[in-house]
C-alpha cells in the first residue's frame, strides 16, 4: 500500500482487507479500538 496523499488509490477489496489485516496485528488483542474511540467521543460531548 502506498501513501495517497492527495489522489484516490483503487484496490481490489481483497488487497485491502490484507492491508487492514497488516495494520490491526499490531493492536493487543485486549484492547479495543472502538472503546477507546467511544470514550473519546463521550469526553468531548461532556466537555462542550
């Protein structure tokens, strides 16, 4: 995968889901993503 800057990169969806494999293998598989994105958003909801 390359870096797409400002152009519109065209994968086949399987490429892409190996990449997305790739990327989420460093992840700890005890952390979860989508909760620490959850609590971000609920701290900056309360803060407003």
């Amino acid at each position: 995968m390359c870096q797409a800057g400002d152009r519109l990169v065209l994968e086949r969806p399987e490429d892409a889901v190996v990449e997305l494999r790739r990327l989420g293998s460093a992840v700890p598989c005890g952390r979860s993503l989508v909760e620490e994105l959850l609590a971000e958003r609920r701290a900056a909801a309360t803060s407003e």
